[in-house]
C-alpha cells in the first residue's frame, strides 16, 4: 500500500497546498495531527485508482472477418439471433450485403454501423424490434415487423419500412431516407430532420414534433396527421381516405393539405391550420371543417364538399374560398381572399376591414353578413374552386394494397 501511495504521489497536487509528492507515508498515516484530514485523502486515493482501472474497449466488427457474437453466414448472406451492440462498438461492411436478425437489433449509445459506407450496401431485416441508442450512426435500408426506435441524436442513412411496427425518431435525429409502414403509426421528434417521404399506406398516425423539417410528402391512407410548431414540411400533407390534418402555429407547408385526393368519391377529415402558418398550395376535403388560424398564408385556395371553412384574422387567401352541398364560411377581419367566395346552400359572412376580390356567389338558400367597412367585388372575378391534390393515395409498400374505388374500402376506413 505505501509502494503504491509513494507511487501515486508524484501525480498531482491539490490546489496551492503542498505537492503531494512532498508528503509522505507518515504524513498520511498522522493526517489528523498535521489538520489534514485522513479521510478527504484516502477517498483521493481510491479516486485515482478507479480513474486507472482499465475502461473496457469498444468492439469493432467487420462483415465478413470478424462477425458479432451470435451470427455466421458468408457470400453477402448472414444471419444473426438477437443482435446487441455495446456503447461505442463499430460494424463495418467491405461488400453489399443482407443481415436477418431473428429476435431483437439493439444498440448502445455511439454505435457506429457501417459509417462511411453507403446504405445500398447493407441491408438489414429484423424479425423483432429495434432499438438504437442515444447518438447511433446508421447506414442501411431497415426493414422490421417490430417497432422501430431511435435515440436522441442518432443520424439514420437508409430507409425504414415496417408492417405494423411503430416507428420513433428520437429528439434530434437525421434521417436521410423514406419512412414507411403499412399499419401503423410513425412519430418525429423534436428538432428533427427527415429527408424523404413519411408514409402510411393503409392506417397509421403520423406526428410530427416542434421545430422539424420534413423534405418530402407526408401521406396516410386512413390516419391523421399533426404537425408541431415551427416545422417545416417541404412537400404535401394528404390523408386520402379518413383522417384529420392538425397543423401547429408557425408551421411552413410547401405543398397541399388535403384531406381526399383528385377524383376521390371519399375523404373525410377536419383540416386545422395554425396561426402565423403558410400553405403553399390549396386545402381541400370532401367532408371536414377547414379552419385557418389568425395570420395565416395560403398560397392556393380552400375547399370542401360538405363543412364550414373559418379563415382568422389578419389572414391571406390568394384563391377561391368554397363549400359544397352545405357548410358556411367565415372570414375574419382585416383577412384579404383574392378570389371569390362560393357556396351552394351555405351562409357566408365577412368581417370587417376584410377584401374580398371576387364575389360573394350564392348557388342556393345562404345568409350574406358583411362588415360595414370590408369591400366585396361586384362579379365574380377568374379565379376558381380548388381542386384536389392529383394523386392517389398511397399503395406501398406490397404486398398490401388498397383498392382506391371499392366500396368494401370505403366502408371500412369510413367507420
């Protein structure tokens, strides 16, 4: 023990106090009776012991020389049972290749799998859930039947498909890829990043947290869609079948928010749009109220077959605002629509200090109530009703699909 303490001694020094070299065994031994504690300097030496104990490294794995625990395979084929990486292990991939996890893929927190590498070279299959720790480099295609899960600050290159796994971004992530599943919901986190499509090709909810940006169209067959505050989706919102669209405040949509699709018989679902938001292209539904928050953008126009259209105050409209076989429409005051409003058995009211470019027209029974001081045009001007987003709904991943004009379809998504 002396040895060691003797040893240790010439390492550091504490403060302006004498240097613990300078001390000696004796002195350690009598610390009360020199006004040291004995204590404070024993608990300074089982400090620097542990600091010196040896960390246990990281592994690095290689595919094909050096496989992980548990896998075997050759030829660009390999298998593992459930796969766990350790905090900080390394997998690198020399060729394309496929690994089949049978059970669960779980990671530590700086996994690093195929880093540098592209994400056409490795493909991975997990037969259970995957969960990859805070701050995980991913590069691969995915493709599970258990939920998917990634922790904070984890940067994914590749795309994720399940079947009916939930998927979870965590809280600043990077995702350079598609996100896909067939029955089931996905979840962005906050201050995170997707480059590609988000989709839902039969049911699932997809939510997106504040402060993200989405580069690519989110779409659901049958499921709603929330935006959080903040976020950006470069692209369009549409939910084809049934399901509600909910934009936060400050929240900038490059493309369409729609609730149905072009020549869709079908599309249910309110549409609610934040204050202080932007919508690049039209919001339609067949069936759902349209609400568009104060100070508000949308670029195109508004639309729905059957459902009140409320536009706030101090809000643009550059299009037509329009209702169907029923529904008022409301536009706040101090709110300009460079179009016309439209309405075939629908009150219509317009609030004051509002402009109106178009006209009010009235195709049926509908109450007409505006401000003293808003302005309407005397006819109708050019501009017109908005149509649909012209696409269908989503219908991949195979092999399940759905077929856009069976009533059986509508009858199920419509309940």
């Amino acid at each position: 023990m002396i040895k060691l303490f003797r040893a240790i001694l010439p390492i550091a020094r504490f403060g302006h106090r004498t240097p613990w070299v300078l001390l000696r065994p004796g002195s350690f031994c009598h610390a009360s009776s020199s006004g040291v504690n004995a204590r404070r300097w024993r608990f300074r030496l089982v400090a620097l012991l542990l600091i010196w104990l040896p960390v246990q490294a990281a592994e690095s794995y290689n595919f094909p020389n050096n496989l992980p625990p548990g896998c075997s395979g050759n030829n660009g084929t390999y298998n593992c049972g459930a796969l766990t990486l350790a905090a900080h292990d390394v997998i690198t991939v020399n060729s394309p290749i496929t690994i089949t996890v049978g059970g669960n893929f779980t990671t530590g927190t700086g996994s690093k799998i195929n880093e540098g590498g592209s994400a056409a070279d490795l493909t991975l299959v997990v037969n259970g859930m995957t969960d990859l720790g805070d701050g995980t480099f991913l590069s691969a295609n995915l493709r599970g039947i258990g939920t998917v899960t990634t922790g904070a600050r984890s940067d994914i290159r590749g795309n994720i498909t399940t079947i009916a796994g939930v998927v979870n971004i965590g809280n600043i992530n990077t995702v350079f890829g598609k996100i896909t599943t067939d029955s089931a919901a996905i979840n962005v986190g906050d201050h995170s990043s997707v480059t590609g499509a988000i989709t839902t090709t039969v049911a699932g909810v997809v939510t997106v947290g504040a402060n993200s940006t989405i580069v690519g169209n989110i779409k659901t067959a049958s499921g709603a869609v929330n935006i959080g505050s903040s976020s950006t989706v470069d692209g369009s919102i549409i939910s084809g079948i049934a399901g509600a669209i909910t934009i936060g405040n400050h929240v900038k949509v490059t493309g369409d928010v729609a609730t149905t699709y072009h020549g869709s018989e079908v599309g249910a679902g309110a549409i609610t749009i934040g204050s202080n938001s932007e919508v690049g292209g039209n919001i339609t539904t067949k069936a759902g109220a349209i609400t568009v928050g104060n100070t508000t953008k949308v670029s195109g126009g508004i639309g729905t077959d059957e459902g009140a259209i409320t536009v706030g105050n101090h809000a643009k409209v550059n299009d037509s605002v329009c209702t169907g076989t029923a529904g008022a429409i409301t536009v706040g005051s101090n709110t300009d629509v460079g179009g016309n409003l439209a309405t075939l058995a629908g009150a219509i009211t317009v609030g004051s200090a509002s402009n109106i470019d178009g006209a009010l027209i009235f195709n049926g029974a509908g109450a007409r109530t505006v401000a003293p001081n808003a302005t309407v045009g005397a006819t109708p001007n050019s501009s017109e009703c908005p149509a649909s987003p012209d696409e269908d709904p989503p219908t991949e991943p195979e092999p399940l699909k759905i077929d856009n004009k069976s009533r059986q379809w509508r009858q199920l998504f419509m309940r």
